[in-house]
C-alpha cells in the first residue's frame, strides 16, 4: 500500500453549546476509496466541511504527502486540490457545462473583456474525454439528468487537478445504470492516482467500491476496518454503538377483509399508464421500480396533489372524487412526502403547529382561536408515543433530526385519523438506527389495521416491509409480488419495458396472495 | 432508542433554540431600542420635540402608516406582497365619500362601506393570487393601478368633502381619551391604530387564521399536502389585510376630512418599509406585529425629529433611506447566526 | 455578537444625532425669528425659485426660515404633518400654501390660537385665518393664454390642453381659466382633448402624441405647467409636427424651446416674488404692521420677443 496522501489528526471542533468533533481522525491513501460511516451528526460533515476549508479545526492537524497544512478556506482547498461534491448539487442551471465547471476562472482572450468560449469549451471537452463522458459542454446544466449533473461536478472537481475527492451521498439521486456509470468514472480515477473519501448509507454500494472503511460515532472516531472482509453487522454495530436485533420481515396477514384502497386504471399521460391495485386494512404494499417509474407519480395522483386523466379510486369499496388534497385528506389518506422539508413539514414552525396542522380546526373554537392547550397535550401525547427526540413541542422542526421529522410527519396522520398512509421513500437521509424505528412504526400502524403504502428506491427496504410488493416500470404496473420474492424477480418486472401483458397484470394486481 | 442522541440535532437544539427566540426578543428589543435612542437623541437636541403637542402630531401622523403596515405585516407573513394598501386606502375613502356625502347616508352606514369596499377588494386579490395562480407581486400591482383608477373615476376627479356629515372629522381627530382625560387628547386616530394592531396581533397569535398565516408562509406546498385547503386561507387573509386598508381609508379621509382621489401611491412603499423595520422577514413565515408597530413609529419620529432639528428636505430623504438599510442588516446579523 | 450589534447601532444612532444635531445647532443659534415655509412641492423648479425669493427675502429682513414641501402634490397628509411639525417648533409665523384648504383647518386654528400668523401663498387657502394670501390669479392667466392661442392660429382651428393635474387648485384654474376664454370669445376653436400627466415629463410626452396621432389637423397645444408643456415640445418634436406651443412657467427647457422657436411663448409666474412677498409678508404681520388682504404677485406673457428684457428675464428661472 502507498503512503497516506491525507492524514488528518486529533481534530477538535465545538459550535456553541456541542462538542461536534472531538479527537477525530481520518487517513486516506492515493488511488483508494475510503467509505467514511456514521449516522447523522456522527461528525462526517463536519469533518469533511474542516478538510475542505469551510470550518476551521480547534485542534488537530492536517497532513497532505505528510506536510502539515492550514485550509483557512474553500478556495485554499482547492488550491492543494482537495475537492468536495456535496450531496445538493451547487450548478447554475442556466448556465453551460463548461461554464459551470470554469467558473470564475473562464479564460480571456489576451487582454479582454471577453471570455474565450472556444477555449473554455474544448477544456472542458477534455475533461470529459478522460472520464469516457459524452456530453456536449455546451448543453445547459439544467437540461442533464441528476447523474450527468453530478458528472459536471465530478468534472469541475478534476478541472482543480483534484487530488483528494470527497463524495457526500452522490448515489442519492440515481439510478442503477447511473450507479454503473458513476462507479466506473470513480474506478478510473483511483488508477490515476486520486484518492477518494466515499460517504454512504448504502451498505451494498460500498461493499462495491470501498476498499477501507471508517465509522464515527458522536463526532469520535471508532475504528477503520477493510471493506472486504468486515461482515456489514459488524459496521452497523460499530455505527450505532450495540448491535441491531435481526428484525425478519413480519410474517404476511392474511385477511380477507375488504380493500381499503382500491385504484382502477388510473392513467395520467405517459406518467401513469392504467395503473390498478387494492391494499388491506393491516397490509403494507410495497412499491418497488427504477427512478422515474411513476411510483411517486401514482402516489401524488391518489392523494389529489396531480390531476389525473382517468381512473377511480375507492376508499371501503366506495369511488370517491379526489381533485385536491384536501379531498384525499377527507377520506382518510395521508401521503408522507420523499421531500419532508419541502413538502411535509413547515420547518420554521414548531413541532406542535406541525402535528396540528391537519387537523387545525378540531382544535379551534367557535370564535376561531386556537385551544393552545389542547394542541400542546396532544403534540406531547405523540411525541411521546412516537419516541419524537425534541426538547419541547414548541422546538421549530428543522432543528430536529431526519428520523424525528420523519415522526413529525408520520404524527400529523396519525392524528387525522387517517387509515391508509402513502410513504414515499420513508428513511431517505435517516440514519441506520432511526430507520429501524420507522420500520418498527410502520409495522405495527399496520398492525392496528391501517392500509399502508411504501415507496422505496432501496429493494432491501422494500422486502423487509412489505406484504406484497408492486413493481412499476415506465408508468406501468408490471407485476405485484409476494412477499419474499427474490431482487431477480423485483428487477426483470422493474426493467420489462412496455410488454405489461394485461391477463397477468389484472390477476397480480388485484390477486395479490399466492 | 440510542440511536439519535448523538446527533448534533439533538444535543444543539435546546440550545439553539433558546437562543432562537431569545434573538427573536432581541430583535424587537433592539428595534425598541432604536426608537428610545430616537426619541431620547431628539430630544435632546431640540427641546421642542418633546412636547405634548408635538408627541401627539408623531403618533397622529403614525396612524396611517402604522394601519397600512398591519395590514402589509398580515399578507406579507404569508410570503406574498400587497402593493395595493396605498391605493385601496384611497379607493375605501372615496367610497366612503361617495356614500355620505353624495348620497347622504347615515355614518355608520359610510363606515360599513368603506371597510366592506375593502374586503372586497382583498378578495378579488386573494382570489387573483390564490385561484388564477397569478404572483402577489403581479396581482397587487395590478390591483394597485385599477384601484387607483377607479377612485379617479368615482370621485370625478375631485376631492370629496364631508361637510355635511358631521362628526366624521371626529373619527381620526376626536379625542375619546381627552373626554376621558383631559391631560391626554390622544386624538382617536391613534387609539384606531392601537386597536387595529391589538385585533391584528391577537388573530396572528391566537386564531387558526393567524396559525395558517405563518404556515402559508413556512411551507404553502406542505400545508397544502396537509389537506388543508390553502386557497381560502389566503383568500381570508388578504381579505383581513384589505379590510384593514378600509380603516386607514376612514382614518386618513377622516383626517383631511376628504378624500383625496389622488392620494395613496407610494404609500404602500412607506407600510413595506416599516413592516421591514420591524423584523417582518420579506420571504415570508416570520413577523410581528409589534415589530410593524415599532417600525412605524421609527419612520415617524424620524421624519418629524429631522424636521424639528430643520435638517433639510434633500437629506432627509437620504437618512431615512440609510436607515432602512441599517435596520434590515442588524435583521440578517440576526437570521445569520441562527 | 450581541454586543457588536448593539454597538453598531448605537454608534449609527450617534452619527445620525451628531451629524443633525451639529446642523441644528449651527441654526438655531442666535435669537432671530423663525419662519417655517411649507409649500406644495419641492424638487421642481418652480418651488425651488420660490424658495430663492424667500431666501432672498429671509436674508434681507434678517430672519431664519426653512422651505419644505411633500413630494407630490397629493400627497395632502404629509403636508399636514409638516405643518404640525413646522407649528411643534413654535415659528414666529408660518408661510402656508395648501394643497387641500379644508384638510389643514384644524392646524392653521391651533395656530391661530396660538398668535402665530399663516401666509398663505401660490394659491388660497379658503379660510380667514391666513393674513394674506401671496399668489398668482391663474384663472386670469390662463386665459391670457387662451388669447394669445386664439391669435397664433388665427382664431380657428382644433386645439388640445395637456394638463399636470385634475384635482389641485393650479390644474383646474389653469384649465379652467383657459377652457373658458376659448368658448367664450371664440367660437371657431375647437377643444378636441383635455388629458391629463401629473407634470411629468414623459407621460406627458406620451399623451402629447397620442392627441396628434389622433387630430391630423390639431393646430395647436396648451401645456399647463413646466413638466407638461416640455412634454408638448418633446411630443411635438418627436412627430416632427409644426404646431402652435403654449407653456406656463419658465425652467432652462421651456426657456430654450421659446428661444429655439419650437414654443411659440409662454406664461410665467413671479414665483421669486412669491416667496419674497410670502416672507417680507410673515415679518411684517409678526411685527404686528398690517399687511393687504392679498398681494398679487403678478403673472406675465413672455416669447422670444421679450424674454431677455430685464423685467421679463428677472421672473423667469432656470
């Protein structure tokens, strides 16, 4: 093995009133990738934030080929080439992709005012060559899908002649094919050399790419260990200080109750194509597909947040008219966003404004003032049942973590009685240890005889939850699966483009038990 | 159940939180602060400014503004802008005019008018912003010109006076309070703005219009997928805000005891303005109204102290400007280190 | 950061105070009397040569005055507030010229019953407190206008008014007095449009070429104050259109466009004299010596014939 082209040491970092870093430490050879582990507010950000000149150090000491170095900022970053690709991707969308990559640094015709295009656009292309990218640099920004945006970021990171590359997440956003993609441009750029800090949740990506891992724990370090051959328990237990009960997919129910939901040929342009399915009181249906498979799509549509071209949707065996939210909300659905802070909660209210928020006027009265009281007690309630980690109910939301926002928002249903909830990628961006909980939450909202739907892009999230599990594809519904199914199966009906053959669907859709 | 202890989110928040709302407090207190300083600084520096009479002419020339940027305060918390305060100011005092003195009824008929005309008014903006979709900016604009329009041509052009309706003068400039006590003739256009201001706060503060005005404002797409039904909401609110317009219609025709078909653009430049003194965040979700209060009787004591101190007219101007500026800074020092 | 903060706006606060309160002192210095001038406008020119000739006047009589006025003219509430700021500073006497008279009632009796005597000046103020009231008659010079009009085209013809205003006092006298005239003495004159531009520049531009567009045959246009009748002009000029201009008041613009030709003449006020006459008015009645019930400052036709002649040239201002 090489030596350590990054050593970072003994770094301390407090914000007032938290100890967010405290003796960490990082090592990271040329031509690796070094998974970097932890739940959220382990101190990964933070950590990488100081490697890359956004906060400075307390204490510690930064090495690069075993020199010690100061990074007083981003820019003094960029200059020893160390580059960070944060998980919100930071493009001006209107501008070009060369652009974008040089800017601030366009180069100048001799003595002018003007930017040399040409220059700029071939520098870029070159770029591109050496990651095997065919993009056009002159494409706007905002036009790329989410990968190919991330890929211009990659490259802007190379245009520094980056020696070290911090990736926050950067699979968040993608498909398999663009996973595939974006592994390969990583696995180039070790043979030339540049090392890599990989930040993950996705257990499965980093037994991929990463050869070493590093896990921290309440802004401490804990341990690195090589990917290969440390068995993924081990990590998660590292991650999260105890082991994890090896909680089974509970066992399906079998009821013969009535559907609580039932669709019928919901169509909306090419983003919905005759999608039909029914959900139990007590089952989670799982929703399994590709990026763009109209999953989410379906959700919005049943919720009334979309208009639909066509279809019925029944709640107890009756069609109801759903055109707004308000609608849906009025039958008794709850849709629990992918996108909490844009569309589930109101950040900068507190958690007791946000349970209530659905269920406001129940606690008004006649004269329009709210029963403060009432809604305190209640939020309190929740908060207490749901294991909501906030110092008060009246603590505003964003201060809160991902999973005790996530309750936040699972709260706001509850208390609108709602019986069947829609979740749309429930633990994205929530840590290992509150993701169990969530699961843990979901069973047992089923258990009380709640119909629920989960979306997730993570097939092992999936499995472990649902009842049954329907896979989309293209607006489609191909196939609905029992629980148990195998990743292969998931995946051919997740990749069967346009043959959704209508004697198999009907059967697996309304079926469902084999 | 360890699992998020660890989280900064959890450790910090306390913390954070507290000091949140104890910048909150801050905020108000500093632009309190300001005020004090004013008013002491003045004077000081004149000893005519701290007189009975010149105390009250501040407050007097307060009301109005002060009862425009309620109004404001209420519409702008929802993340929109309401261009038209100044204008429908005026629209509401014509219709007063028009419906006591040209047409002679009683007060209190005139009253109901102008502040009915009011509410109208703020549904066809709601309804304009919440169900065409069109930005408040665009809406209020719009509004702000057909208002201003439709005075013109329903006063004919000219003032209207309202010599023949006695005791209408009494509605800004009467003292309730004098009668009360006769050391304080605390005119009732001042008590008229108190009042407002306490309704204001009170709904803000209290009421599930008010919760709805702060959630529109935090996050209109996650109260709208919370089943609420958002339109209306925003309609009531800019209804709220309009009606309120219909008071400083009252209370600034009332004041010159006419209305003046002319009057009233820029004046919504004036309300923003003192709403921005006062903390209220432009973008929405934020907002007190105290804070407008306070904002208001800083443009005001202003305005008159540099009179009082004969500063020139052309530098007035430029230290008004300087502070608003000054003001919505200390604002971002604030939000910065939150 | 708290403290830097409070630190900040303390020390803004104290620059502020410093900065206006060194002004102050600097003018409140000595004991001489105090005259608080409000009128109805400040950045034009108009105002700003009637605040030369109070001025002129405050240095000659050896008293101290301020000159303030709102932005626009209709703006009535804030000229209610100066005036109640202007009486808070307790003056000797005040000059006054009202945008709306009845709105400024109660003001000028607390002045009243405080002995402090109102000017009224640039037009009336309808009440009896004022003293006196220094001012143009522009109903009679508007229909000097009106003649001189008739003459240029030749006594008939289709004609047009642009003008600032339709609510205050100036707007309707000017049009008024001119309307008047025409339909009285001469009856082969057609008035095709009345529109009005608040006596700004470019709308009225605008509204001049939209009247031309409209009358091919239009022979000639009245603007009714500064702002209106350079918007005639720049109209005109910009529809290469030959036609017989009228203007009201003077400024460099107007005063080239006379001199240039493209103006065929104009009336102009005395607005020096009415500032003069405000002040030297304000001392006298403070002195306790009776002043006339109204002084006319006097208003006068001037073309490129008689522009430069000294009693002409002294009323006109840049």
């Amino acid at each position: 093995m090489s030596a350590p082209l990054l050593q970072m040491d003994g770094i301390d970092k407090s914000f007032p009133g938290v100890r967010a870093l405290h003796q960490a430490r990082f090592d990271l050879r040329a031509g690796e990738v070094h998974a970097l582990m932890g739940e959220n507010g382990a101190g990964k950000s933070t950590l990488m934030k100081i490697l890359s000149g956004i906060y400075q150090p307390d204490a510690g000491e930064i090495r690069l080929d075993n020199k010690p170095v100061q990074v007083p900022s981003p820019r003094a970053a960029q200059d020893l080439g160390i580059a960070i690709i944060h998980q919100e991707l930071n493009l001006m969308p209107d501008l070009s992709a060369a652009e974008n990559i040089f800017i601030g640094r366009e180069p100048r015709k001799r003595l002018s005012f003007f930017t040399d295009d040409a220059k700029l656009n071939a520098d870029a292309a070159a770029i591109f060559e050496t990651m095997h990218l065919k993009l056009d640099p002159r494409t706007p920004v905002g036009t790329l899908s989410i990968a190919k945006q991330q890929m211009v970021e990659i490259a802007k990171a190379l245009s520094f002649r980056s020696r070290v590359l911090v990736m926050d997440e950067p699979t968040a956003a993608l498909n398999d094919a663009e996973i595939a993609d974006l592994f390969a441009i990583i696995a180039r750029l070790k043979a030339e050399g540049v090392g890599i800090v990989y930040i993950s949740h996705k257990m499965d990506e980093l037994k991929r790419i990463a050869d070493r891992v590093t896990v921290m724990r309440d802004g401490e370090y804990v341990a690195t260990v090589p990917m290969a051959e440390t068995p993924v328990e081990r990590i998660i237990a590292m991650m999260v200080g105890r082991a994890l009960s090896d909680e089974r997919p509970p066992a399906p129910e079998e009821n013969g109750r009535e559907p609580l939901l039932e669709v019928r040929a919901l169509n909306r342009g090419a983003a919905i194509r005759d999608v039909s399915f029914a959900v139990r009181p007590g089952e989670i249906l799982g929703f399994a597909g590709l990026m763009g498979a109209g999953r989410t799509e379906v959700a919005r549509a049943i919720f009334g947040a979309d208009p639909l071209d066509s279809g019925a949707i029944l709640v107890r065996g009756k069609e109801i008219a759903i055109r707004r939210p308000q609608d849906a909300v009025r039958a008794g659905i709850g849709y629990l966003s992918e996108d909490r802070k844009h569309f589930g909660l109101a950040t900068g209210m507190d958690v007791r404004d946000n349970v209530a928020m659905a269920s406001l006027s129940r606690f008004t009265t006649p004269g329009g003032f709210l029963r403060e009281g009432a809604m305190s007690e209640t939020a309190k309630r929740y908060i207490a049942q749901l294991a909501i980690k906030t110092p008060s109910d009246r603590q505003e939301a964003r201060l809160l973590s991902g999973g005790n926002q996530q309750k936040v928002v699972i709260a706001k249903w509850l208390l609108r009685d709602c019986e069947v909830l829609i979740f749309d990628e429930p633990t994205r961006g929530i840590d290992v240890g509150a993701k169990a909980e969530i699961y843990k939450l979901l069973n047992a909202l089923a258990a009380e005889g709640r119909a629920i739907i989960v979306i997730s892009s993570e097939l092992p999230e999936v499995l472990r939850l649902s009842h049954r599990i329907a896979v989309m594809c293209e607006g489609r519904l191909t196939g609905v699966l029992p629980a148990g199914a195998s990743q292969d199966e998931i995946m051919r009906l997740a990749t069967q483009r346009g043959e959704t053959s209508g004697d198999t669907r009907p059967s697996a859709a309304m079926g469902g038990r084999r | 159940m360890s699992s998020t202890t660890g989280t900064p989110a959890g450790t910090a928040a306390p913390g954070a939180a507290a000091k949140a709302r104890f910048s909150g407090a801050q905020q108000r207190l500093l632009a309190f602060a300001s005020l004090i300083v004013l008013v002491v600084g003045f004077s000081l520096a004149s000893p005519n400014f701290l007189q009975t009479s010149n105390i009250l002419a501040i407050l007097q020339a307060t009301s109005v503004n002060g009862v425009l940027a309620v109004a404001a305060t209420l519409v702008i918390i929802t993340g929109g802008i309401d261009l038209s305060v100044g204008t429908l100011m005026t629209f509401c005092a014509v219709i007063a005019g028009v419906v006591l003195t040209n047409w002679g009824m009683p007060l209190p008929v005139g009253i109901l008018a102008a502040l009915a005309a009011g509410a109208a008014s703020g549904v066809c903006s709601g309804t304009i912003i919440a169900k065409l979709k069109v930005p408040p900016f665009i809406a209020t604009l719009g509004m702000m010109l057909i208002l201003k329009g439709l005075s013109l041509v329903i006063s004919g052009t000219r003032p209207i006076y309202f010599n023949a309706t006695p005791g209408y003068t009494d509605i800004a400039q009467g003292s309730l309070v004098g009668t009360l006590i006769p050391s304080v003739p605390l005119p009732n256009g001042v008590l008229i703005l108190f009042l407002v201001a306490l309704v204001a706060h009170i709904i803000l503060r209290k009421t599930i219009l008010g919760r709805f005005t702060f959630a529109l404002g935090s996050n209109e797409e996650a109260v709208r997928l919370s089943g609420v039904n958002v339109d209306r909401w925003k309609i009531a609110v800019y209804t709220l805000a309009g009606g309120i317009c219909g008071v400083a219609g009252l209370l600034i025709s009332s004041r010159l005891n006419s209305a003046q078909p002319a009057l009233g653009q820029g004046y919504e430049l004036d309300a923003i303005a003192a709403v921005v003194i006062g903390g209220t965040s432009l973008s929405g979700g934020r907002g007190t109204i105290v804070g407008t209060l306070i904002g208001a009787l800083i443009i005001s004591v202003l305005t008159n102290g540099l009179r009082i101190l004969s500063v020139a007219q052309e530098w007035q101007t430029v230290v008004t400007g300087s502070i608003i500026i000054l003001a919505v800074y200390t604002d971002m020092l604030r939000r910065r280190k939150v | 950061m708290i403290t830097r903060r409070n630190v900040l706006a303390a020390l803004a606060a104290g620059t502020l105070l410093a900065a206006t309160g060194g002004i102050a002192l600097a003018q409140e210095s000595g004991q001489k009397m105090y005259i608080p001038v409000i009128s109805k406008g400040f950045q034009h020119q108009f105002w700003q040569a009637v605040k030369s000739g109070a001025d002129k006047a405050a240095a000659e009589f050896g008293v101290e005055i301020t000159f303030e006025g709102p932005d626009t003219e209709s703006q009535v509430d804030r000229q209610i507030d100066m005036l109640a700021a202007a009486l808070a500073k307790q003056p000797t006497a005040i000059g006054f010229a009202a945008l709306d008279s009845q709105a400024a009632i109660p003001l000028l009796q607390q002045a009243k019953d405080a002995n402090i005597p109102v000017i009224a000046f640039d037009s009336g103020v309808d009440s009896d407190i004022p003293v006196t009231t220094a001012a143009t008659d522009n109903v009679a010079a508007a229909a000097l206008a009106a003649d001189k009009m008739a003459e240029l085209i030749g006594g008939k013809g289709q004609i047009a008014l642009v003008v600032h205003d339709q609510t205050s006092r100036t707007g309707v006298d000017r049009r008024d007095g001119f309307t008047n005239r025409i339909t009285e003495k001469y009856p082969e004159i057609e008035i095709v449009s009345t529109q009005y531009g608040g006596g700004d520049q470019l709308q009225s531009t605008e509204i001049t070429k939209s009247i031309l567009q409209a009358n091919p045959d239009l022979k000639g246009i009245f603007g009714a104050n500064e702002g209106s009748a350079i918007g005639v002009v720049n109209g005109a000029r910009e529809l290469g259109r030959q036609i017989v201009i009228i203007g009201y008041d003077s400024g460099a613009q107007q005063k080239q466009a006379i001199k240039d030709g493209v103006m065929a003449g104009a009336i102009t006020q005395n607005p020096v004299g009415i500032g003069y006459e405000t002040v030297k008015a304000a001392v006298q009645a403070a002195k306790g010596e009776s002043v006339p019930k109204t002084i006319d400052t006097g208003f006068f036709w001037y073309d490129k014939s008689n522009m430069d002649s000294p009693e002409i040239a002294a009323v006109l201002y840049d």
